[in-house]
C-alpha cells in the first residue's frame, strides 16, 4: 500500500492522532468479557485479542524494528503470531486457527501495546522522521481505522453466534430508518473521471485518476430497507432461481439460506441480532449484512441492477451514503497504471485484485474520518459479515 499524505505534519498532531486512534481500539473492546477475547467461530472472523497484537505489530515491524535504533522487540514469537498475510515479513500462524491462540494471553497482548505505544512516543519525541517513514505511520493510522471496522463487525459475530445473543452495548445506535421518499436521480451520459486526488491520504488502490465513458443512468437515492427486502423474501426470493447467478444460486442451496445474516423467524415474526441484542426486525431500517449474490438477486427481482463503481462514485454527491457498505457490480480490479510497491506494504491490495466485488460508501462501524467517495473496499461475493447494503440502479 501506497499513500499521500500531507507532508507538513508535525510530531504533536501525529502524535495525537497517534493516541486518538490507538484509544480508539481499546474503547471498541471495552464492554467486552475476557472470554470474548479469544473466540472465532469461523474462519472469516478474527479474534478481537488478535486485531489489538496484529495493528501493534504493523508499528512494530514498519516504524520502530527499521527506524529506532537500539529498539527491542517486545516478544520475538509475535512476528509469527500476528503477521496477517505479509511473506516479505516471514512465517505466520493460519487464519484459521487465530482462535486457537490461548496464548499469549489477553492480559500479555495489552502490555505489548503499551510497551509499543511507550516507545512510539518516544520516536515521536526525536523529532520528525523523514518523509518515507511518515508515509508508513499514516499508512499505519489507517490499518489501524481499517481493524477497527473489522473488530466491531467480528466483535458483532462472535456475540450473534452465541446462542444467548447477548449484547455488545446497549450505548451504540446500529440502526438508520430512512424516513424520506425514494427517487431516482438521473445521471446523463458523458465522460467522467474517477479515482483519488489531492495530497492528503489514500490507499494505492484508489490512485490513478482516469477518465471513462458512462452511459446515461439512475441511481436510487436511497439505500434498501428491511421492508423492501422482506418483500423479496415473501415472494419466494431465496426459493426462485431465476433471480440469482448460478454461483449465488449453489450457494444458497449449499447453505439452506432464507434470510440475511442475523435474521431469524420466530414465533411467527422476523427477528434479528443487532449490536444491542436481539430486536424485531424494523421494515423501514437500512438492510444490512447481506452478500453480492443476495444483492444482485434482489436487483434482478426488482428488475434492476446494482450500480457500477464508476457510477457510484460519480452520482455519490447527489444522494447521503456511509450507513452500509454498498455492492456494486463491479469486479475489483486495478485502475490505470497501478503499481504495486516494493517489499512488504505492496503487498496489502495489489495481491488481492482477484475474485472479488467491490463495495463503496462506508458503514455504521467505519470510524470518523476514514471514508471518502474514492474509497475502494472489496470482499468475496458469498461474505456477508460486514455491514453491508444495496443502492440499486438502472
């Protein structure tokens, strides 16, 4: 990964930013038990004890092993332990088994981000680095946002795959009913230009502002709801194969899949685990957790379709978006020009420019100030975990 970042920074705002962000983390894992920690139900899902040692780790091994002499690695074993996929950096434990990580300990995993924060501080104190390594603590900062997101999605199910359903907090609002009238905004055809510009941060795979050619279009102005999707569902949505691509169609028979991801019936009523417990589900709330096959079953069913990237973020100023991360159809793929950097940090998007969907906007988990229109983010087309949504289009 790549980044502009503004170069006039100055140690006591990266410094305070440094703390804001690292805090931040530990504030998501707050209202947790410690038996929380430590669980992985599946192999998508990381263990919150994990995310805190990995996002320590990438200080670690990026700004401190490289760039503060005399500096002692905290453990020597946590190179393997919390590498995440890096084979520039060395050997490291399976996603799968990061559950299986008794050891280190909960306790263990938060001294290692105090002993990386003390000397973090103590870096920031002799003076301003120079700039290579500036573009790697931004990059950093932003890993770090990056994790948050991912531990209150994984934090999400752990708690809703527990068969007590407990809840995360009851202090965090993880709903958005939409309230005003559905229209479709018309974009004409035209030659529009897409991708990052500027000198603050972005991530490579936003780089390569270029021009493209769209057709006229409409885009909804509003994301779907509960109610519109359960319309779907009534209507024999997961039972009709006529709506779905013959992946999605294998998987939702594979996986006996009537409903997004939380929804259960019971007693007669559609119920769904949230954030703050288990709740009926609400018609006019933003759906949420679904996968690109759903989504584009959905927009078949409609007779539509899910926008493209370029179409989304050229119409992105017209309508409000960041409560769900919204589908497109859109493959992801390098734009014109990407280069992947040398070494370890070119590993972080470039490598992954395969068998994936890209989704735009942000979401109700995404922290403040780490979304832009231009933000790329990408999955698998079965994943549903993450907060995802549907804006459609035609």
């Amino acid at each position: 990964m790549t980044a502009h970042t503004i170069t006039h920074n100055r140690i006591p705002v990266l410094e305070r930013r440094y703390t804001d962000i690292r805090a931040h983390s530990l504030q998501i894992c707050k209202p947790l038990e410690i038996e929380d920690y430590v669980v992985q139900p599946t192999g998508d899902v990381s263990p919150p004890k994990w995310h805190l040692g990995h996002t320590t780790w990438f200080f670690e091994t990026f700004i401190l092993v490289p760039n503060f002499p005399g500096y002692e690695i905290f453990d020597p074993q946590y190179n393997f332990v919390f590498n995440s996929y890096y084979e520039t950096v060395g050997a490291r434990v399976v996603r799968t088994d990061r559950g299986n990580l008794s050891r280190p300990s909960v306790t263990e995993v938060y001294r290692y981000r105090e002993y990386v924060d003390r000397h973090m501080q103590i870096f920031f104190q002799r003076g301003l680095p120079p700039q290579p390594v500036l573009k790697l603590l931004e990059l950093g900062l932003n890993h770090e946002q990056q994790h948050q997101e991912l531990l209150l999605t994984d934090i999400k199910y752990i708690l809703g795959h527990n068969p007590l359903f407990p809840a995360y907090t009851k202090d965090i609002n993880s709903h958005k009913e939409e309230t005003g009238a559905l229209e479709m905004i018309k974009v004409p055809e035209g030659v529009y230009e897409i991708g990052f510009s500027g000198d603050d941060f972005c991530f490579d795979n936003e780089l390569g502002r270029h021009k493209l050619y769209l057709n006229a279009f409409d885009i909804a102005s509003l994301p779907v709801t509960n109610g519109e999707y359960l319309q779907f569902i009534q209507d024999g949505g997961y039972t009709d194969f006529r709506h779905w691509h013959a992946e999605g169609w294998d998987w939702v028979k594979q996986n006996n899949t009537k409903a997004p991801l939380y929804w259960h019936f019971m007693d007669g009523e559609w119920m769904q685990y949230t954030l703050n417990g288990l709740q009926y589900v609400s018609p006019d709330e933003v759906l949420c957790h679904i996968n690109f096959y759903e989504a584009s079953a959905y927009a078949a069913w409609k007779g539509m379709r899910l926008p493209t990237e370029a179409e989304w973020e050229v119409a992105s100023d017209k309508f409000e978006w960041g409560q769900r991360w919204e589908w497109t159809g859109s493959a992801y793929l390098p734009y014109p020009g990407f280069k992947k950097e040398a070494g370890a940090v070119g590993e972080y998007n470039g490598k992954f420019m395969v068998n994936q969907m890209v989704l735009r906007g942000a979401s109700i988990a995404t922290p403040e100030g780490h979304s832009r229109n231009t933000y790329r983010n990408f999955f698998h087309a079965k994943l549903q975990w993450q907060f995802t949504g549907i804006r459609l289009a035609k």
